[in-house]
C-alpha cells in the first residue's frame, strides 16, 4: 500500500531538516521519529524523520536503490516524497517496536 510520488527536485539536505521546516511553514504539522535500525541484511539504517500535513505524509529521501553509509545520511541528495495520509504514524509504529532488528533478537535497543 506504499505508494510514494517524488514532490521536489533533488537537492541537499537530510530528513530531519526537511521535516522541521515543514513545521515552521505549518504549526499543524506533525512529526514522526523512527529509530535507528538493522535490516534483515544486516544494513544500518540511521533514525529518520517523517511528518504529516492535512493532505498527506512526507519525507526526504535518497534516490529509490542507493544505499548510504551512515556518515553520508547526515546530508545528501534526495527528494521529497509524498504518501497517503496516515503512512507517517503506521511507519513509525513499525520502525519504533521493541526487537526491530530485521527478524532477529539481538537484545534491547535503546536510544
């Protein structure tokens, strides 16, 4: 059900930056943290941010296949990509559960 569609151009930035600034153009914006994580391929995945607007949610995003190490997600060049309303808070739920270590249990995560 993930249906994104590319809203920007791509330029520099990172995530958090973007979704800040989506709540200083619209105070009814809502932001959404996801922790930091390891895929079931054992590739780190940085905290990223999402937000949520009237019409949708959004995110900055690297381009659909690249991988960036994790020094290189503190800015680079990316998009902003639309979902359909709610996607933000259900993508939260699921980056944000306890054990979320790509299917295997490797003890407590903690931020």
């Amino acid at each position: 059900m993930k249906q994104d569609k590319a809203e920007s151009r791509y330029y520099i930035s990172n995530c958090f930056i973007e979704a800040v600034k989506a709540k200083m153009h619209n105070k009814n914006v809502k932001i959404y943290f996801c922790r930091p994580r390891v895929t079931g391929k054992l590739r780190f995945q940085s905290a990223h941010f999402m937000w949520e607007d009237e019409e949708g949610s959004y995110d900055f995003s690297e381009p659909e296949g690249k991988v960036l190490c994790p020094l290189k997600q503190l800015l680079f060049r990316g998009h902003v990509r639309k979902f359909e309303k709610g996607f933000a808070r259900h993508y939260s739920a699921y980056r944000n559960r306890k054990n979320m270590t790509g299917g295997r249990k490797w003890g407590k995560t903690t931020l």
